[in-house]
C-alpha cells in the first residue's frame, strides 16, 4: 500500500472517530510518561498524532512528533510548536543509531505489521540505558470479554492488525530490553467495580483497559 493511501485510511479513521482531541484512557498515562522521561532529553515520538498526550512531557525535553496523519502533525505543530516527521512506520525509518534518550510508541504497535524489525530498530536508535516507552490497549479487558461470551467480535478497530495480553506483551519486550515494568490502567474487573491503584496485579493485569510500559536498553 502506497504511503499516500495509508495516510488517507488513518485520516480517515481519525476523523470519523472523533479522535482529534482525544485520549484513549483519558490522561491516565500522562503522568507516567512525563516522570520517567524527566527532562532534558531527546525524545522520539512515534504516533504522536495531534500532541494531546506528547504536551505531557514537551516542556523542557526536545521533542519530534511522528505520525502517518498529515492533519494530526499540523494540529500537533500547532498546539506544541515541535519538529514533526511524515513517516509510514511499516515501511521508513529515518533515524540513526543511539541518537535518543527516549522514545514513545503509545497505542502503535498494535497497528504494526513487521513488528519484530521496529522493536530492533527502536532498540538500536536509543542512547546506551535509553528508556522505551508505550501503551496498548489489552485485547482482553472486561469489555472485549464480555463480547465475546455474547458471540460478537471483541475487536473492532479495523486499523489493529495485533492483540496483546499482559504475558504477551511482557515476552515480547523482554526480547529486546533488558528491563520491562507493564503498569496495567483503567477497565473494570466486574461490571461494576474498576481496576485501580489498589487492585491486585495478578487482577489487573487480565482486565485492565490499557498496558502501559516502560523498557530500558
């Protein structure tokens, strides 16, 4: 698929989904980000879309916001005046070896066909003890459960081409950095009562809405 075309797919996926402006899990992973990243460092932003969850750690680190969207990198240039890159993660990689402190895939890998090669590349573009950063939403959060047990289809993002689970995740990670923390965040363990701080991991882990991590090299 031409780089064009997949632009115009998330555009439009994008704006049908209302998802200018918005936060998947609101800004539950905001603060998470913007301590371990600190400041002072150069950070890669990969899937930036509109700069809503990369104004968290923008201040006093300097950041390049990637994204297939054309609009979303206008939008995000606007809001956060950053440097911004028109780049089809399948396909290009444009940057060099250890020449990041930190970089950030939030609700990316997901979309991601040759995923093995990007995480590689990820591994070799950031600095000796570089921090890599990310979320993705847990296939298997009470939502997605709860529709399968009634025969529907539990994913229905016609942009996601992969699933994780926590363990899935984990192992994934742990192929190419050295330490992995998985923080699972928001969802429900029953209809009624959410997963929170307080929330038994081995309980969070298989119902939480997202799975937000942190790997160093």
């Amino acid at each position: 698929m031409q780089k064009q075309q997949l632009e115009e797919i998330y555009r439009a996926h994008h704006e049908k989904g209302a998802r200018y402006g918005y936060l998947f899990c609101g800004g539950a992973r905001a603060p998470f980000l913007k301590r371990w990243i600190g400041t002072g460092k150069k950070v890669l932003d990969l899937g930036c879309r509109d700069g809503m969850l990369t104004q968290a750690y923008r201040e006093g680190n300097q950041v390049v916001g990637v994204d297939i969207d054309q609009k979303a990198l206008q939008l995000c240039r606007k809001r956060l005046n950053i440097e911004t890159q028109w780049v089809d993660l399948n396909t290009e990689w444009l940057w060099d070896e250890q020449s990041f402190d930190a970089i950030v895939s939030c609700e990316i890998v997901e979309h991601l066909f040759a995923l093995e090669l990007f995480l590689e590349k990820v591994a070799r573009t950031l600095k000796p003890g570089g921090t890599y950063m990310g979320s993705v939403p847990n296939a298997f959060r009470m939502r997605n459960r709860l529709k399968f047990l009634f025969g529907n289809e539990y994913e229905n993002d016609p942009t996601h081409v992969r699933q994780f689970s926590y363990a899935k995740l984990k192992n994934t990670l742990e192929k190419y950095f050295s330490e992995v923390e998985i923080i699972p965040l928001e969802g429900k363990y029953l209809p009624m009562i959410s997963v929170t701080k307080s929330t038994p991991n081995s309980v969070a882990r298989l119902f939480a809405k997202d799975l937000l991590w942190r790997a160093i090299k």
